[in-house]
C-alpha cells in the first residue's frame, strides 16, 4: 500500500522585491532576545549573544528566522514598546546586513511591526491573529507583508494556563480561522500573504490530549488552501509523554521530531523549531522518504 505524503502546492510569500517559495517545507528558527521565554530564557538576551545565535541558526540551516522580543507564554509579563523595540531592531538591522534570510517580527504590537518591516524584516508573526492591536492589520496591508496568524484561546496576545476544553477543537480553528481571514481581507492583507498557525500546547489548552488531537487532524485545515506553520518544539503538550516523568526542554526534542514528522506528512508548509540541526536533518530525511531528495548510494 503507498501512503504518500501531502503534496504542497505551489505558493509563494513576497516581501518587496523578495520572494520565499513553499513548494516544500521550509524551516523557521527561533530567536528570543527576551529574558523569560520559556525554553531559552535569557540566553540571547544581549545583543551580541543573539547575533552569534542567529549566525548559528543561519549556519545550520534554516531558512526563516523568526524574532521575537516578548514572551506570550504563560506567566510571562507585557514588554514595554520601547524595550520590546531596543531588543529586536538592532538584532534585524544587523542580520540584514550579514544574510538575506527571511525575517519575521514575533510581536502582537503595530508599531514593533511597522518599525521592523523598515528595518529589513520580511513578515510578520503574530500569536494573536490580529486581535491584540487593531493598527496591525493596516501595518501590514500597507507593507503588504506576509503574515502568520496563529490560534489561541486566548483573545489577548498572552495566555494562560486554562484548561479549555473543546467539543471539538478542529471545529473550533476552522471557525476562528474563517473568521480571521475574513477579517484580515477586509482591512486589505492579500490571502496569498497568510500563513495559518494552529497553536499548540497552553495556546491551545493546558490538556494536552487537544495538541495531539491538532497534530492528528491537522490535514483538516488544507480546506483553507493557506500554508500551514506549525510550532511544537518544545511545548508543555510534550512533557508528560514518558510514563508520567515530566521531561525537560531538551528532552521534549525527541517527541517533538515525530510529530513533527507526521505533521510534514499531512502538508505542513513551515516547521518552527528551537534546534536547527535537527530540524533540517528532519526535514532533509522527511524529504528522502517522501522520495523528492536524491539519494547518494556509494
């Protein structure tokens, strides 16, 4: 029997004069200049440690590199506008002038948008889909920027620990998702710039079994036509995974490859990840298995 995996479609995110084409995945890596972010807190809070980061993560591979200056996860605490634009500014001006990688701002917050789109980022990433700011939809319609908008249960752009439950959670996306891209054409965003982000763990609720239920399903969302993200790497859903011993950042890598991997499967566009070299090595072997990567045999 072949089970052949979700053939990507062509699509093509343009930013100015810059295209980055999703014909096949592609792979984001994370970069938190942000004392409280959850997996790697403080370790790139200072401007030259986030530069040798996002070297790094350019070096391993990836091709998107995803910059954000505000935790949104639990217990995190609102950055100042200002604070929030010392930490990301100067970090995309200068990965600018090194490397023509695709950029993206991580933030809920207009003005962080509209000043990092000038500084040479190429999207916008933004966990609250519109909601928290409403200048944002017009920032970014007026750059006419690629935006990822992602679900969360959450109306504001900072969750929390809530066990929602759901009767149905792909039920639940689709409507919100509908009703997202709606509202992102009204304000004048090009559905051909929109990239659909389901969330997962607390952004989608404190039960883990939702986060799977997403990752089983996550198929179901093709009926928007958009490219899907996804960004498990090393969330809460996966800790509880090993007979009940509750595993560290690091130890969730492992769950977070296979469903990741089923996840490629169904026709995940953009994969967002915390370790780059096995992200790439993921998607490069997804690639061979999937049978579109030439193989060396010698």
């Amino acid at each position: 029997m072949d089970y052949a995996p979700f053939e990507l479609p062509p699509r093509t995110l343009v930013s100015g004069a810059k295209t980055l084409n999703l014909d096949r995945p592609r792979l984001m890596g994370i970069l938190n200049p942000t004392p409280d972010s959850f997996s790697d807190g403080s370790s790139f809070f200072q401007f030259e440690d986030g530069m040798s980061q996002a070297r790094k993560i350019i070096e391993d591979g990836a091709d998107w590199l995803d910059i954000g200056g505000e935790s949104s996860g639990p217990d995190s605490m609102e950055v100042p506008l200002e604070e929030e634009l010392r930490r990301v500014i100067p970090l995309i001006q200068a990965i600018r002038k090194e490397s023509d990688i695709w950029i993206s701002v991580d933030t809920w917050k207009a003005e962080v948008a509209r000043k990092s789109l000038a500084a040479g980022a190429d999207a916008v990433n933004d966990v609250s889909a519109l909601r928290a700011d409403k200048e944002m939809a017009g920032v970014i319609a007026q750059y006419q920027a690629p935006v990822v908008m992602m679900y969360s249960k959450d109306a504001s752009p900072r969750t929390t620990r809530d066990q929602t439950e759901y009767r149905d959670v792909l039920d639940t996306l689709r409507n919100f998702f509908s009703e997202r891209i709606k509202y992102a054409e009204s304000l004048g965003i090009d559905r051909s710039q929109i990239v659909i982000d389901p969330g997962m763990g607390f952004f989608i609720s404190g039960h883990a079994k939702y986060s799977f239920e997403v990752i089983r399903r996550i198929s179901e969302l093709h009926e928007f036509d958009l490219p899907l993200l996804l960004g498990p790497s090393r969330k809460s859903f996966l800790a509880e995974v090993s007979n009940g011993r509750r595993l560290s950042f690091t130890e969730r890598d492992i769950p977070c490859a296979l469903v990741s991997g089923i996840a490629l499967w169904q026709g995940v566009s953009v994969l967002r990840v915390h370790e780059i070299q096995q992200g790439r090595l993921l998607i490069d072997t997804f690639e061979a298995l999937a049978g579109r990567k030439s193989l060396d045999d010698s």
